[in-house]
C-alpha cells in the first residue's frame, strides 16, 4: 500500500482579539489534529504548513510562505518532499475527526488509485488524494474550497465524498463555533483544555439544543441550510422544524459582491425593526438558530471581521456598526434563545448540536 502524507495548512486570522479567541481554537485543533493522526497508525508523516511556530516537535514545519498562495504552497510541498498520497486538512478544521476515522480513511486512499477523497467537494476542508503528482495536472486555486473539484475536473480522478456527518462536516469559522466544540464530547484534549480557559458562558445554547429532543418544542432555523441538514433535523430531533432557506453559495456565485443578495427575513426586518422583528421570530418557534451573514449583506453591510464575531458572541457594546448593535443587543433581548453566527452555525455546526442533544449530556 502507498504511504500516505498528512499535511496541514495553518494560518492566522488576527487582528482583533476576538479573531485571535477564534486563532487560538484553531491552533489547539491543529494540535489535536497532529496527535490524531500520529495515533492512527497509517500515516509516514506529518508536515504543518505554518508561520505561527512550533506546535508539536515530532512535525515537519514549513513556512507559509509570502505573499501566501494555497495551491502554489501546496505542490511544493508536494514536490519537495516527493509524496505520493498526499492527505490534506485545513489546520483548524474537521475538530470532531478521531483517529479511528483518519486511520480508515488513510487505509482507503492508500489501497486506491487516481481517487480524491473529500468532505465537500464544493467547498473542501480535507482533501486526500493519490497520485500526488495530479497537482501539476489543475489550475493552481488560491484557496483549498476547489481544490477537490479541480483534482476531479482538470487531472481526471475518481471522487469519493464523505458523508453529511457533523465529524466530516463541522468546522470552526466564528465565535459561535466554540460553543458548539465546547458542548460536544468529541473534542480532542487540546482544544477541550483551551475552551476550558476561556470560560465560555454556554447556557444560552444549551437552552436551545435542549429543545432538539422535546416533542413539543418548535425550532426556527434560518440561512444557507443545505437539503442535508434539513433531513437530518427531521430524522435525528423530536422537535418540529421550520426552515428558510435562502442564499446558498451567495459568495460563489459572487451575488454578494454585485449586491444581488435579498432575503424575505431582511425585508420584514426592514419594516418592523430588530425589536418587532424578535418578537415575532417566538412566536415562530421556541428557539432560533440564524446565518447573520446572509441578513447583514441584505443590508449591504460591509461589516469587519471584529463587528460579526462580536455579534456571534453576543457582545453589542463591542460592535461598532449601529445596525449590528442594535440587531445583536434585541436579539439578547428577545423571549427565546437566538443564536445567531455564520454559515457554519447552520451547516456543520447544526449536525454536532443534534449529536450534542442526542448524547444527553446537557
């Protein structure tokens, strides 16, 4: 069987400290992640791609590299240290993936040939794939979300996805992320030792995920939500759900950037105002669960990293933006739990709260 290489890509998203509440996650993913893989058994080695130091001795450490270009790093990497089955994961991402999981994902690619394994072909956090030299093959990307499709599209190889799992799927983009991690048990030891210090205040959630399991609770959930998760709330919870869907790949399809975004919560929410608008939202459901970001472009709202994951966090006097405070201070104010985050709240993150309320830990 072909060695397989993992390699992690971990960068800085700071700036602010609220970014750096969310860097520092991810380094303690990218910790876990490393031992993970060590423990599993299949893997020839290690390689963290990084300018943020050292995490763990036993690794190969290469520098980002300036100014950084994904696809351009990645198959140098590749080339330098000629691997054959490359095992790509994105640094803080993919936290609930044991090392049961990796070591049978490993042993898949190993015994495979011209095959990429991905956990999102669209938008992808791990991709594993063999040979190593179809790198040359694509269109270099910049970022690792089309890494899979390209592999797929431009060098030929057969794509097995992994499934809508929330160990495949879950990632940590925003504040609101951390609270799920907090709750779930499948958090490695890292990451559980540096949400610990943190000192996450979790009860508004839990309120929320307890309802997963009440039959006579109603859940409102609104954003880019796929089929998937929609299928798995009515399959995996006792609760009813009601859904809005709107704006999915509303920045793949670059809609967001022509101004193009609208959704029908928006438009009520400019009638009404945020504190009409919360009101109405319990008489809905009992708990609501909502991608900001799709109501914030709605507005047109230019907002900076800092002013949403204050917002995520529920810290309105941090925000700067008017219409954010306000929005996130009614939101706190509102009869029910509301909480609110990015795409990954309503993706990923929804999939690990049904696991969390499933596992009756709360």
């Amino acid at each position: 069987m072909a060695k397989v290489h993992a390699i992690l890509f971990l960068g800085g998203i700071g700036g602010s400290p609220v970014a750096e509440m969310v860097a520092g996650c991810h380094r303690a993913i990218a910790q876990d992640t490393i031992e993970r893989v060590q423990q599993a058994g299949i893997f020839d080695g290690v390689i963290l791609v990084t300018n943020g130091g050292q995490l763990d001795p036993s690794v190969v450490i290469e520098p980002s590299g300036r100014p950084f270009h994904f696809g351009k790093r990645l198959k140098e990497i590749i080339e330098k240290y000629d691997i054959a089955t490359p095992f790509y994961i994105g640094g803080g991402s993919i936290p609930l993936l044991s090392s049961d999981k990796l070591r049978a994902l490993g042993e898949q690619l190993s015994s495979s040939k011209d095959t990429v394994i991905t956990n999102n072909p669209f938008s992808a956090d791990l991709v594993a794939f063999t040979p190593g030299k179809a790198i040359r093959a694509i269109q270099l990307p910049a970022t690792d979300n089309p890494l899979a499709q390209l592999l797929v599209r431009q060098a030929n190889l057969s794509e097995i996805s992994l499934p809508h799992t929330a160990c495949y799927q879950f990632d940590v983009d925003t504040p609101s992320d951390l609270f799920t991690l907090k709750l779930h048990p499948g958090s490695g030891r890292h990451t559980r030792a540096y949400l610990e210090g943190l000192h996450l205040d979790t009860s508004h959630l839990e309120r929320a995920v307890s309802l997963f399991i009440d039959r006579d609770a109603q859940v409102l959930v609104a954003g880019r939500v796929g089929s998937h998760v929609w299928s798995q709330l009515e399959r995996e919870t006792s609760c009813r759900v009601r859904m809005l869907s709107e704006e999915r790949s509303l920045h793949a399809d670059e809609r967001d950037r022509r101004g193009e975004v609208c959704t029908i919560l928006g438009f009520y929410l400019e009638q009404v105002g945020a504190e009409r608008f919360f009101k109405t939202l319990a008489q809905l459901g009992d708990a609501a669960l909502i991608d900001t970001r799709v109501l914030f472009t709605h507005f047109g709202l230019n907002l900076t990293l800092a002013d949403r994951f204050y917002s995520d966090l529920g810290q309105y006097e941090k925000i700067d933006n008017p219409f954010a405070r306000e929005f996130t201070q009614k939101a706190l104010e509102a009869p029910i739990p509301i909480i609110l985050g990015g795409h990954s709240l309503v993706s990923g993150g929804i999939l690990a709260l049904i696991e969390v309320a499933r596992s009756g830990q709360l």
